[in-house]
C-alpha cells in the first residue's frame, strides 16, 4: 500500500542500543545531539547526482518533479501555546498550558512538489483497477418469483381487453334503438 507512514522512534523498544550521543527524555522517545527528536518511516526521498528527486515508500517507486513557484506563499505552523514557570518549591522548570495558540511563520514556499508513477507500477494498476471497478455498469437482473404462469396471465390481460373493447363498442354504437 502507498501510504506514507512515521512515529518518533521510540527508545524503550531500542534501549539496548543506547548511543553516548542521545540524551535521555523521560518521554520515552529517542533524541539526537541536539535534542530534536527521532523520526522513522516507510518512505525515503532521494536526490539523485542528476539533480532530479525520487520518492521510496517501501518498495514502490515515484519521480517527482520539482517547480519552481513565483508567488509569495508562506508556511505556517499553528501550535498551542506553553508557557514554562519555575516552581518555587522544586526551582525545577514547568510547562503549563496556555488556551492561546501560536501561529509560527515556517518559511517562504518556494517550490512545489509534483509526485508521479510509472505506468506499469502496482500503485498505477491498483489505482486502475479502483477507477474501473468504480465506473464499470453491473447487469441489474432482477428476479420476480410468481405463482402463476406469466405467459397464461399475459393471454387474459388481452382477452381482457378484447372484452372490454366490444363491450364499450356495442354500448356507445350510437344506433338509437327506441
């Protein structure tokens, strides 16, 4: 499946792999020197020494296209707000929250990112297979159970009507028999 997947790596599944460089967190997730925490995924972008991009999510692959944008966008990252107090007690550092939320400028847009796959990928035949799946008109048989012969029911319907027809004839023949 073509889903792009990620947690924070979490260090009591690793903890027999304790690096000096790591500092401990008591959040149960691993950190690196500079205290940014760990990530891992399924996927993997890669610059090829062309220049170009491609994108692994597991083993599928996709090229990517990168366009140059000439508007003035800009990437926000809207957070709630903490505000770290020192507790007199403990003189230790708390992070309280706040109601309020921050709204962070994370940088000016300056390219946009265009994924694409290979006709003869899985992702494009799944995708295939979805839409003509999605699309395809299914034959709508409907069954009628009876109890009575339709073809005998037809014939009376008519005979029916024949009746019905010389009866209005014969009463509306206008022959004024007084």
């Amino acid at each position: 499946q073509n889903m792009i997947r990620w947690r924070y790596h979490d260090q009591l599944k690793n903890q027999a792999q304790d690096d000096s460089d790591e500092e401990k967190h008591n959040d149960g997730l691993q950190r690196d020197g500079d205290g940014k925490l760990l990530r891992e995924s399924n996927s993997r972008v890669v610059r090829w020494s062309d220049g170009t991009l491609s994108l692994f999510i597991g083993s599928e692959h996709f090229e990517i296209d990168e366009l140059k944008t000439h508007t003035n966008g800009y990437l926000y990252l809207n957070q709630q707000a903490k505000e770290i107090v020192t507790d007199e007690t403990t003189n230790q550092d708390v992070e309280t929250e706040d109601p309020s939320t921050v709204l962070e400028c994370m940088g000016s847009i300056e390219s946009r990112l265009t994924v694409s796959t290979s006709l003869q990928s899985d992702a494009h035949k799944g995708l295939t297979l979805a839409v003509r799946a999605r699309n395809l008109k299914k034959a709508r048989i409907s069954v009628c159970y009876t109890q009575e012969d339709p073809e005998l029911e037809k014939l009376n319907r008519t005979k029916n009507r024949e009746l019905l027809a010389k009866r209005n004839s014969r009463g509306s023949g206008g022959g004024g028999g007084d």
